[in-house]
C-alpha cells in the first residue's frame, strides 16, 4: 500500500561568487551541474545566488544560507589573487580564526616544483579553522567543508570533479521529479486555468516556458514535486485543462529540455 508518509525534502542554496560573472565576462555553468547532480542524490536546490566579489555581501548571504538550508554550496572565489576572498569570508561569517591549514599546505608543497612555490599559491591553503578539506584531483589545491558549508572553485571541470568526490558527504531526501507538458496554446489562454490547476496541487511547484515554433506560439508546462503520487495526480489535471480549451497534451516532445523561446535547456 503506497505510504501518506510526507516526502523528506532536503535543501541547498548555491553561491555563485565572482565579479566576472556579474560583469557577463565569464558564462557561469556551474549552477545547472550542481542542480542537477544534487537531485540526483536527493538535495534539492531551493535557491541560487549570484554575488560580487564584496566581504560584507559574502558574508552576509552565508549566514542567511547556512541557517535557511540544510546545505550551502560556494563556487569561485578560492584561487590565488586579490579578489580570491571566499575562504576568508567563511572564517569571518562563523566567526572562525583564518589561517594556514597544514594539511593543505602540504599537499600544495607536495605538487609544486620548489621554484614555483609563491606566497600567492600558497595562500589557496589559508583556511578557516576546523575546516574539513575536499580534495582537489586536478590541481590539487582543496576546498573544504565547515559544518554545512561546501566551498568550492569557480572553474568548471575543477569543480565538477570535486563535487564528485565530495558528495558523499551530503545526505539527501526524496529526489525530485518533473514531468513536461507541452501546450500548443498561447500562455494567455490558459493562465488562468493553470493557476487554478496550482491552487489544486500547491505541493507541485508548476512552471510555465513559452516557445515561438512553425510561426506558432507554445509553451512547455513543467510540473515538480518529491510525490510522485500527486505529480501524476497534477499533471493528469494539467493535461486534462488543455483539453478543455481545444488542445491536445504532447508529452516530452522536446526532449533536451525547456527554455523561453526555443525550448532548448540553457
């Protein structure tokens, strides 16, 4: 018999540090890898923040995020220049010591040649105290973990392969599932039948991407929820609701994903 036991949602929040992003000079990419890649063990990002550069901004998003989900994952901000202040951050926000993590240094001492030894790259060991390192397989310089705190580089495939090694770490709920509608009727038209379809089933969290195909408007109705009881339940009212104003329901007929206008994932 199908349990009525609620499903264990587990949240993360995601802060992506870095001027170059807000600038448009660097494309962040991190974000989608790590939505997908938590779900994928149950942790569901409930929020995603993009932010400079800037200590007092820094510090203040990881209080709010450490205390409002049960897991808080940084990207960028832990290299060796100036603008690398992450990691000082952190310490600040707990209210930690900063400084020179053993462990660390050693494994930087370790992969450098003497002569490439700088006070710069050393400084990727400067750390906050009781910090729990991540290892780093492809340079070598760690992130590390404090408490529920996940701080990682900006860097791509860096990053990639850490959160692949350190995910372990993470216990999740229930994953998240999603089922995609699509509608070949304009957003205006059904608007108002979806949001009652939503006052219905406020557990499933409902989106609406609206695309421009064959000189014709659309849009792919995205339903997601932990139930998958009451995701099937919402999506057979949403497919229902189409029908009802003259159409006919398509089911995944973009299977690469969804997005505004092209229904292409970005």
């Amino acid at each position: 018999m199908p349990s009525d036991t609620p499903p264990n949602t587990v949240t993360a929040c995601v802060l992506i540090i870095g001027n170059e992003i807000l600038s448009g000079r660097t494309q962040d990419v991190n974000l989608h890898f790590l939505a997908e890649g938590l779900n994928e063990i149950g942790v569901r990002v409930a929020e995603a923040r993009i932010i400079p550069d800037d200590s007092d901004i820094i510090v203040a998003a990881l209080n709010h995020a450490r205390a409002s989900f049960d897991y808080v994952l940084t990207t960028g901000g832990i290299g060796p220049t100036h603008d690398d202040i992450t990691s000082a951050c952190v310490a600040r926000a707990f209210g930690v010591p900063f400084g020179r993590n053993k462990e660390a240094e050693a494994i930087l001492l370790a992969y450098y040649k003497p002569e490439d030894v700088t006070p710069e790259r050393l400084s990727m060991a400067d750390m906050p105290d009781g910090a729990v390192l991540i290892e780093n397989p492809v340079s070598r310089a760690p992130g590390f973990q404090l408490e529920n705190v996940f701080v990682l580089p900006g860097v791509p495939r860096i990053m990639r392969d850490m959160f692949e090694g350190m995910k372990h770490r993470l216990s999740g709920g229930d994953p998240v599932l999603s089922i995609s509608i699509t509608s070949h009727l304009p957003e205006g038209k059904f608007a108002g039948p979806l949001g009652a379809v939503q006052e219905r089933f406020p557990e499933v969290d409902m989106g609406s991407y609206p695309f421009f195909r064959d000189h014709k408007l659309g849009a792919n109705l995205v339903l997601r929820c932990a139930d998958a009881r009451m995701l099937d339940r919402a999506a057979d009212a949403v497919r229902q609701m189409i029908r009802d104003l003259g159409s006919e329901p398509v089911e995944d007929e973009t299977a690469a994903g969804i997005g505004i206008n092209d229904g292409q994932l970005r």
